[in-house]
C-alpha cells in the first residue's frame, strides 16, 4: 500500500528501505532535502485516503508535524505516530486529529538499527478500524513468523506508546543487570576473561538474550571496555516508566536504580556524596578529599 | 567416555539422558534405588582413569560426597562439582582430593529443565589439564554450536562457580525487571492485555530473550497469573552474588533489589513497615491499621 | 497581629491555639460548625489589610479554598498556603491573587501534631515584602530560639513547598532507615530486647533523632509492635519528591525505594513476584505456591 | 575504679580524659610513647581484678591485643572491647579469655568526637555479672540523664557489636537521605541557599536531628560543599550491616543503597555503566563517549 513517511533518520531511513523492499510504495519526508522524497508535507501522499507515518522526535517536534499534518490531510485519512512520544500526548494528537475526522495511531517501535533486517517489533494502540487499515505496514514491518509474536495491538488511543515505554523500562533494567554481572566478573581475579563469560552465556544459559549476545558482541570488540566511558544518557521513556509507577502505585526498584545509575553517570561528582563525606568529617573526623587537595 | 554421575535429580537424571545420547557410558548413583544404576559410590566407575561428575545439593550434601568420593577414588581420577556449591568451597574440596593426587574441576551448569533438549550453558574452572579430559563430556552437555557459545573454561578452581554465581543474580536482576514490566501493564487501563504484549515482545523487541519468551509462555497459561502466589524463595546465588559484590566493593542495586524482593515476598507483614507506621502515628497521629482491627 | 485561619482540622486547630497564646487574634473558619469561629470565608477577616492562612488538604479543596478567597478579599490583602500543595501549584495560585493584588506566600509547615508546644518548623516562598508582613505569625508558630533555625524564607513563590516535599522524601527515608535497623534487631536472637536498643540510642549516638525517639516510644508501647499493620499510606510528597528528582535528573535511591516500600505495603501479594515466582516454574520446575493451595 | 585502656587514639584518647574527669583511675596504654602512660600491656593494671578496655582498629589489631592481654591478664579479670569488632568475632575472643577464667564484655560505642563533651552511646553484650562489674565505667562514659537512655546491656557476648553494627547501617542510610535532600534543594532554582533550609530544619521539623545539625554546620562552613569530594570510605560495619541482613533474610534497600552509593564515589567510571553504554551503541547505534575523545 501506499504510505507517507515523516523522518528519515537513523530509524525512518531504514524502516523505508525494509517498507519498499516489502513491495509498498514509500514517499518520505524529511527536511534534509538529499534523504526526502518530497519537498513538504503536503506531498506526502496522494492517493487518498492516505496514511501517514511519522518518525520525528517526540516532543516539540512530533508536535509541529501532526500539526502539521492536521493541515494538509482530510477526512478518512490516518496519521500513525511511530516515534517515541509520551503516551500521555497521544490522545491530545488524537483529539485534533479528529477535529478533520483524520484516525490515529500510536506505534511504539523496538528493534533499533536492526530491525531493518530482523523487522521491528511492534505495538500499537487505536481503534479496531484504524489498525486494520494500515496492517499491511505493520505485518512489513514486523519480524517474520506469527504476527502475534512481533506485533500488539495494546488497546485503544496511547496503549501503543504506553506498552513501549515500560518495554524501555525493562530494557533499562536489563542492561543494569548485564552491567552488574559484568562488573563483578571484571572485578573478581578467578575471572581469566570476562568477555569469554559473557560469549559463553550466549547459548544454553538461562540469561541468554539477545541483549546479552549484544553485550558479548561489544566485550569481543573491547575487551576491557577501554575505549568507552560510562556516561550514558537516557531517553525520556526510563524517566516516564518510573514517573507512569509512581501515579500507578507500582514498585519499580530495579528500573528506578537503573534510571539512577545513568543520572549518576554524567555527574562530575556526587552532591550527595559530598553532603555524606562532609557529615563523616564533623561527627567523626573522618579525613574528606578536598578539592584544593587535587 | 565413561562417566560416574552421582545425583539424579531433576537436573542428574535429565544429564544421564543426554551424555547417553551422545554416546558416552553414564554410571548412575542416587540413593534412591529406582533410578540409581549401583547401589553405592564405589561401583561409579570401574575404568581407571575415572572422572565422576557430582549433580548433588549444594553445602553438607555436596561436601560429604566429595568426601566419599576421595575414599573410593585414586590418583589420577577427577571428580566435577557440577552443582551449585559456593566457589569459595571448590578451593578446599580440590586440596582434599590432591591429597590424593584425584583432579577436580567446578562446574556452573545453567538451562534447568530445558538442557536434556537445547544443551546446557557450562561455566568451568580448573586447570587445563583436567578440563582437557573431560571435555568430551562437557561437548555434549553443551548446547550444539561453537564450543565458546555456550562453554567457557573461566579459570583456575572456583571460577566455574563464581561465573555461574553471577549469571544466577544477573538472572535474578532479569526477572525482576521482567516482573516489573508485566506489574506496570498490568495495572494500566489502558492495556487490553499484558499477556498479549509479552507475546509480541517474542520477536523483533530489544527486550526479547529465553526468559521473556518463558514468562510470556507463561502468562498465556494463566493471563492474570490468578493460580499462582508472588512467594518466591532464593537458592544461595543470589545471596552470595550480593555478598561477593560487597567484598569487590563492586555496586549491584538491581541484583540486591531482586533479592529484597524474594525476602520480602516471605514475609507476612514487612516490620520495617510496621516500624514506619508506627512512627507516622507518633508524629502526625495518622491513622494505624491495628491488627485488632481485622 | 490579626490573621484568618481556613480549616481547623488536626494541624490548623492547634495552630489557632499556638497564635492566639502568641498574643495574635485569629478567626478561625472551617466547614464543621462545632469548632468555626465564623459561618463563612466573607467572616474571616476584618481589618484591612487582612492575612488568611489557608490550612486545608492539598488539591482540590486547596484550589477552591484559594478562589474563594480570591472573591472576598481585596487589594492588599495576603494569601498563605500552609498546606502540603505541590510546588507547581502555586505560581498558578499567585497568578490568580495577583489579578486583584493579593499576594500569596506558600508555607511549609513540619512537626505534625507536637507543632502545638514545640513549635512548627517553617518553610516558606515568596517576596520579602509579603513575607515581612506576616513575620509576627511565622515568629509564633516557629520553635523558640534563633528564626534561623525554624524557619526559612527560602526563595520566590513555589519555594517553600519545595523545600517541604524534599524535607517529607527526607522524612520518608529515614523512617525506612529506622524501620530496617528495627527489623535487623528483631531478627537477630542475640538481642534481647530492640526496644531497649532503640530506647539507648536517644542519647549519645550518632543516629539519635526525634524520629528516632518517637520509634522507641512506639516500642516502648507495643515492643513487638504486635499491634500494628506495616500497611502505610503516603501522602504526596513522597511521590511529587521522586517526580521532581527525575526532572531534576537528581539520584535518589534512598527515597525511593521508601517511597515504593510504601507501595508494597498495600500490596495483597506482588504481581512482580508473581512473575517471578511464575517464571521460575517455567525454567527451572521450581515449585509455585498456588492459590488454591491456600 | 581503676580501668586499664588500650588504644590512645581519636577515640580512646578522649576517653580517658571523659574517664578521669569522672573519678577513674586510668591507665593508657598506646604504642606511641608519647601519649602511653606504661611501655607494654603488662603495666595496664595493678589492682586485681583487673579490667581493661581495649579501643583499637577492628581485625587483626583487636585480635592481637586480645592474645596479649590473655598473657597478661589472669583469673577473674575481665577485657571490654570497645573497638568496632564485627560481633562474630566476640565469641571466640571470649572463649579464648574463658580459658584463662577471663571475662569478655564487647561494647559499640557511638559518639565520635563529640562524645568527649556529650558522653558516649553504648551498646553492650556479656553476662550480666560481667557488666555489673565495669558499670560504674559505663555510667561515666555514656551521657548524662537517666541510663536507659543511652546505654543498653544488649545481650550475651556480640550483642553489643551487633547493635552497634546496626546502628551505623542505620546512620549510613539517614546521611544518605540527608545527602539526597541536599541534591535536590542545590538541583532547584527557587531555593536560594540549601544552606538556609538545613539550618531551618534544626528545629521543629520532623527529620531534625543530631546528624542533621551537623550538616547545616558543615554547609554553613562551605555552602556549596565546593572544597569537598564525593569520595567516601566505609568502614566495615556498613558492609556487614548488608551481609547481616542477607543472613537474616531482613530486606534493606535504604542501607544497601548507602553502601552501593560509597562504593560507587570512589569509582573513576563505573563498570556497569560501560557496559551499559557499549550495549547502547551496539542495538541502538547511540553514540558513546570513548576515552580517545577526552
């Protein structure tokens, strides 16, 4: 079928390839004129009625363009936002969107830059009619093998970016606890390589995963991890499952520690912990590091 | 090759089975006779040199076969702990048998009930010497596919141990983010079904392994986990893995929240909170739940 | 100096007692009858320009409070919340003031119910003239000694509830810290007695506290605390304190998982551990406990 | 009464002069010259029965001086160990001085530095014949006002350590919250001096405390902690607080998020986090800072 494409980054670039390769006919939009097929939206699409995939950053920018979108599109059209939008925006985007009785839908995306291979998983919310009309994409998209194994059709309007989020609060949670076991094994001298651990682990052991097989990957690269630094940043969805836990009364220790761990990771120096070694140094005098110290 | 294997539990009794297939010649030992092949360690193994593999609970169990094999065993036999002994007791078991010039090796075995059929994950230490003379065995209960994927020889004695001893809290750290996940979608509206979105996280996600599949198995056996109780007990890895963590000072929250959790899924009433609630009612006269109440 | 009080609930009657010892004339109003001074809003304030301290729960009935007020009182009048509203929800308030030039001081109030002799702790946001204006009431209700040391003008508007929502996530975690070191004496048969231990450390020690003191007059009560539920609510700040950290990209596992062991608290049984229990009986045939075992 | 004392350091040192300015008889032993009041152990006492109190570093330190004393001491004396021993290592010290007919009494002593002036908090285990003995040195050392209040005769030999023990994974977890709350007040824009709010908070409020006074001191002497680091040393009782825990199976997230966070100040980058950012790279194409770049 046809589709319109807003973005073609790191994601939309390779999701149009996978769509085309897929035999549906591809019309992407992006600002940077060398990647766009078109020269603006309104010549996203032009067999009605049309359907509209945007891939754009969440926040201000997904924002203009559904704006946008609401402006150039009409009646029976359908806008999927694909992007990494708060759930909480989508029944907003809905609304307006409904103002011109144009459908929407909300696609969280997983998979990262190898979904263009492997296919994406998938998980959408909207209603029954909206995600008929676009299945076609999504079983495109979406690995091969039995539809319900890559896709989700979460519920209504927001279900979909509310279903990726916590599956990002669970990829936090994961990569902390790869990252644990591989700082232990990096710290214990038994260990002869902690890398060939982590390679062991990928066949046959009860955390094997893809994520791990990834972890192996990069230790195998690295060994030490010499080149990398632990700053890491993060992406609004860590922030909002533990945010979205609060307002549901759900406890989320693990997630929340692994949301904590990479605050931790861009700060210089822990004020906290400067509060904690000024406490030692009155009650106990305890010797602190002072800065003039070097 | 022959090997003497003592203990044919779940784990034993399932490795039997598949050294067999593989064509080695398993001499079975448990004290119970429906499934034991001899009625006692000295019939394990009758070709010099022998290699017998120990499948028994770990602490006074394992220890006190260790100690009945260094009787009936001789110079240049080799006995594999492949059960879940700390590491710090492979170092004192492999003293003990070299006073007999007997090798040992520990072996971390991971796959639980599934490893008769995928193979099991092998973490092992010893020196080379002994690990070469077993490696037959240890081929076959690997998972087919490169040796290193799903074999690793981690180091000296105690480092098969401590390996799989940090895979089973990174596996404790796993499945708490997984039941974290599930406990979000769950407790929004939105969702139709966690079950189904554990599904579709099978194939394409970023968050897919062997666990999540497991776990979205089963929930399609009972979608609202109604049969089943959050108490969960621990097994000694997750405790030492903790423990280990605080003598290499190395930080672990996700694993040690997983293991609070476990302790707290044992508990009645938590007396923290009953400590904490308590307090409430002393500063602020907030309301107590007071047993007498019901 | 006279002031206006809205509710008279646990906190707002003993502050009308504490002001009116002060020497200040106060005109209570509050919905109940039995303890208003006056039948209405219109009531509470005679001479101009007047001063209402609004005392009432956050949320709703604050709002409502504030816009009421905003219709009987006129220029130059003065607004103080003193509830536990959200920071975020008084620059709105000050908004809505400001139309008819009202000012509007937010006012953190700490020390529950023994503020009536002791004094309250204060913590409040708004222009030094505002805040001038009312010093004689902030003065009587703060402790006795240094103003330094009860109280603080802790910036613009919004500032003194921010301080106060840190000051309960502070509150939060130290009651978790006495809850754990309880729990841990308790646990432990050596100790005779914990509620002699916590009796002991009132004087001396470095963890001695108010808090601390309360918690062994609990134990001194109820040694066992046999009596009571650790089901505990929370009221607000302990979530809007872990909201605010993430925005503020601050760490704060110590509050946290205070704040979601309150959570648990109210928990019948975990659906994480449910999963984990569930995920368990998959990989490993490890026993469940099944509802219907009771 | 007449009290031998080994250890002239921060604490001991103090001690003794707290102890004479009591009515005791004091004799100090210390291996520096300078402050020792004897050259060797064997001058500490010359009243029979004797009893002297040890005040050394935890471990081998403690360990030899017991040895020694069990040289020099005999019949019906009795040793206190008022260092911070882990309370496992009571027993055998009190099995050891048994044999010599030598009493043991272990004592936690709280207070720091300002114990000298305020007294000491002290947590004791022994027999109660044992105690009675020393009682009048306890009553001495530990601060004015009624007994109970800060002194407590625990339980049998370790109880005393293990309540102290306690009682510093209890302060590892409040200088954690207070650290927390300092963050987050330095992180926010309307507090115009974090410094101001803890001075405030010494009175009236709810988390006052002994520890809290401490830290708007330290911020008054350095309000934004600018000539601080992070970096902070534990000193064992924390750590075995989390390993007593684990033995209990007690949940303590607040006390091990102490731990883990003054493991983590004295990292240069976390392990973990490397591999969380490796992984991050690998599935997402995220960039990573590598060490070549600065």
């Amino acid at each position: 079928m046809q589709l319109g494409l807003v973005g073609l980054g790191k994601m939309g670039f390779n999701m149009r390839d996978r769509l085309r390769k897929g035999g549906h006919e591809v019309i992407g939009y992006d600002p940077r004129p060398e990647v766009s097929d078109v020269p603006d939206l309104a010549g996203l699409a032009r067999t009605a009625p049309r359907a509209v995939w945007v891939m754009v950053p969440s926040g201000d920018i997904t924002n203009e363009t559904i704006v946008g979108l609401s402006e150039v599109l009409s009646e029976g059209d359908l806008v999927i936002d694909g992007g990494n939008s708060r759930y909480t925006e989508d029944q907003p985007h809905a609304a307006l969107l409904a103002e011109k009785k144009i459908g929407f839908i909300d696609a969280g995306v997983s998979g990262g830059i190898w979904g263009l291979t492997e296919g994406y998983g998938l998980m959408v919310g909207g209603s029954d009619e909206d995600v008929e009309k676009v299945m076609p994409i999504f079983d495109t998209l979406r690995p091969a093998g039995p539809r319900e194994d890559g896709f989700v059709h979460a519920g209504p309007v927001g279900a979909g970016h509310f279903a990726k989020m916590v599956h990002n609060g669970v990829e936090y949670a994961m990569m902390t606890a790869y990252g644990e076991g591989y700082e232990m094994l990096a710290a214990e001298d038994l260990i002869k390589s902690p890398q060939e651990v982590y390679q062991a682990w990928t066949n046959g052991t009860v955390v094997r995963s893809w994520l791990q097989t990834l972890l192996a990957k990069a230790l195998k690269e690295d060994p030490q991890l010499a080149e990398i630094r632990g700053y890491t940043d993060d992406s609004g969805e860590g922030r909002w499952t533990v945010e979205e836990a609060i307002r549901l009364r759900v406890p989320v220790p693990a997630i929340a520690a692994s949301l904590f761990a990479r605050f931790l990771s861009r700060q210089d120096d822990s004020p906290t912990m400067k509060a904690v070694a000024a406490l030692r140094n009155q009650f106990g005098g305890h010797a602190v590091k002072r800065i003039s110290e070097g």
